[in-house]
C-alpha cells in the first residue's frame, strides 16, 4: 500500500457458509477520489463495504485501510483506525427518539472526551455544512427523505473522517434532492479533502460524482478505470448492465415526471 491510497482490498474473498459472494476481487482508492462501486442485486457490493468499514472479515484476502491492516487490528489499535472512517448508511440508521442535533452528537460523545460546550459548537459546524442549522431540533420523523440524509451525513462527518463509505446514497431520492446530495458529496471532498467510497447503482449519480468505477458481477470485478473506460468497454456483460441501468432511470424519471405534472394541476 502506498502513501497515495487510502484504501487497498487485495484478493479478497467473502463466503457465507458454502456460498462464495467475492472471489478474488481487488480495489484501489486514492486519497481524496471519489471512488464508485457498481453492480447489479446479488453482485457482492455490499459484501465489500461490509469487509472495507470492517463489519466482516475476508475468508482470504486482505483489507489495508489508511495504511493499517484492518483485520489484522485487534482492541485499540483497530478501533484507533475505524474512528477514522465515517459511514452514511442507505437508510441513514438515525435514531428516531433523538433530535438531528443529538443524533450527530451521538459519536462525540462515545469517541470523544470533549466538554459539552465543544461538542455542541462541533454539532452546530456540521449542521452548517449540510445546511441542516434550521432543523436541529427536529426528530428524523420531520424531515424529507433528502433532510434525513444530509442529517446522516452530518453524523457520519462528526469525527472529521479521512474516508466516507455511503451505501446507496441517493436511495428513494427524487432526481432533484438527488443532484443536490451529490453536489454536497463533492463539495465536501473538496473542501475537507475526504476520500468518498459510494455503492450505487444510480447512474446520473455515477457520472455526476466518480472519478473511477468498480464494476462486480457474481462476486468478481469485470471492470475498473473511469465511467467512460468503462462503458466504452466491448464486454457484452458490462454493455448490457449499462443498458439496463440507464432504461431503469428512463422509467423512473417519467414517473417522477408524470406526478410532478399530476401534482402541479
């Protein structure tokens, strides 16, 4: 692993019993790049996050992550390196008795010694961030599908990450709130110089956010460069994933359309 990657996945290997989910797969993510992971239900995607933000361990294979090997980590050295890493689940997993200012409290208070006054000047910082100051005191119950997100999102930036994993981030996002949490994504990488690793399948999303692609299929990477290295590619599986995906947003940005229509008369 060298100084330039924030993450190197090497040979990695994922079994549930007798079921392979990865064989084989490799990634590279550079330091401060936005690097997308693609592929169809069932592909393994999910899998490699589960193995990079280290909630599973490879059957065979090995996990570098901002130099360390993850699962070679045990007690503070291993919880040392994942403080490092923030998260921004699909669903967003905020916790629905607390406030969106408890909430992105929540990891201050678990991983930090800071005083109270601090944590709440820190919380107030990433509310800012997200353009969530408005609806600090709001339960995630309140808020729009796009407001829990960025909420989430603040959460997952509480500890100033070196690396952001989001899985499915714009998951039940209108195209609209869509574009507008991948503008954040980049501003924030900007910004902070975070390393941003994205599990989608949103392909506007793709082209807006990526600098390079991970394509699996069946457990394996069939493609890895950038969007257009990618789809350029003569593979007719990876044709045909591209296809799909992009008949699938044209079917659901006319059904957005229809209802905007509908609800506008």
């Amino acid at each position: 692993m060298t100084a330039s990657e924030a993450l190197v996945v090497r040979g990695l290997v994922a079994r549930y019993g007798e079921q392979t989910v990865l064989d084989g797969v490799d990634l590279e993510v550079r330091r401060g790049e936005v690097r997308v992971v693609l592929g169809g239900s069932g592909s393994g995607k999910s899998t490699l996050l589960k193995h990079c933000i280290g909630l599973l361990s490879p059957s065979q294979g090995d996990v570098w992550l901002l130099g360390q090997p993850l699962h070679g980590l045990e007690g503070a050295e291993r919880i040392a390196v994942l403080q490092r890493i923030g998260v921004l689940f699909q669903s967003g997993a905020l916790l629905g008795s607390l406030s969106v200012r408890e909430n992105v409290a929540l990891p201050l208070r678990e991983h930090t010694d800071l005083p109270e006054g601090v944590i709440g000047e820190l919380v107030s910082l990433k509310l800012e961030v997200v353009e969530l100051s408005h609806a600090a005191h709001q339960l995630p119950s309140e808020l729009s599908g796009g407001m829990r997100k960025r909420a989430a999102l603040a959460r997952a930036m509480a500890l100033d990450p070196d690396v952001l994993f989001c899985d499915e981030p714009s998951a039940g996002l209108d195209p609209l709130t869509s574009a507008e949490l991948d503008e954040l994504l980049l501003r924030l990488r900007d910004r902070f110089g975070m390393t941003i690793v994205v599990v989608t399948h949103e392909l506007m999303s793709i082209d807006r956010i990526a600098d390079r692609v991970l394509l699996l299929s069946g457990g394996k990477a069939i493609a890895d460069g950038t969007l257009e290295e990618v789809k350029s590619s003569d593979h007719p599986e990876i044709r045909a994933y591209f296809r799909r995906i992009a008949a699938g947003e044209m079917r659901g940005s006319a059904t957005a359309l229809t209802v905007l229509r509908q609800a506008s008369r």
